[in-house]
C-alpha cells in the first residue's frame, strides 16, 4: 500500500476540486459513483457471469438455540455464489475509488476532518465488535 495517510488523502482530493468545487456537484458525482458501484457488481453478474447471486431470507436460529454471535456471522449468507474475475475486481474497485474520491471530497466542502471520521469510526467498531450489527 501507498504510504500516505488520510488527512493526505483529504488533502490532494481538496486539491482536485476545481470544477465540481459545489457541493451540489459534490453530492451528486457521490451519488453517481454510488450508482456506479452498485453497476459494476451488477454487470459481474448479468454481463461477465463471473459471479451470481443466490437470495433468500436469512434464516435466523431460534432463540432457543445457543449460539454465539461468531457462529451467527458463520450461518450469514452473502448470497454470492463464485468470485469476481479479474476484469470485473479491477472494474469495481476503479469504482469504489471514485466513491471514495467524492465521499472525501462532501467532506472537504462541508468542512469535516475524515481521517478524525474514519478514527471515530475505528474506535466505535473496536468498542462495539460483534454488536455492531448493522
Ligand atoms: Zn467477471
């Protein structure tokens, strides 16, 4: 990995901002790269085959049943059956790259710190663990 932290990061997106500086052109770049990858696992799936996806309810235990939340996690479906191929890894991650990209850039405009986001965040996953069932 690069060695540059995310305050760097923050730093040379702020930098790119000229001509989508609004953040009327921020918010929507971030919902168009949202869209794009959600696309790019879609075109996984219906375009390259690589991957498919198989849903269904989840089926919880009972209450009954004794189970810790790590054999929860085990019992959890994905609901994707194979793995993305090459083509389609590098694809989705170009387009997480951009969601990323304008995910910091909302956060240069409207003056927030991500690195001191992505801290709060460490520390509420650390603190939380397992019950951080979203
Ligand atoms: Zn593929």
């Amino acid at each position: 990995m690069a060695d540059f932290s995310f305050a760097d990061f923050q730093a040379a997106v702020s930098d790119c901002l000229i001509r989508h500086r609004s953040v009327l052109d921020v918010i929507t770049k971030f919902q168009e790269a949202s869209a794009r990858v959600n696309r790019a696992v879609a075109k996984s799936v219906t375009v390259c085959g690589c991957m498919e996806i198989n849903a269904s309810k989840q089926r919880l235990p009972e209450p009954a049943d004794d189970m810790s939340l790590s054999d929860l996690k085990q019992l959890m479906s994905t609901h994707i059956a194979g793995e993305l191929c090459a083509d389609c890894k590098d694809a989705l991650e170009t387009e997480v790259g951009r969601c990323l990209y304008y995910l910091v850039a909302l956060c240069s405009v409207a003056g927030i710190n991500f690195d001191e986001v992505m801290t709060r965040e460490w520390e509420r996953l650390h603190m939380l663990g397992l019950f951080n069932m979203n």
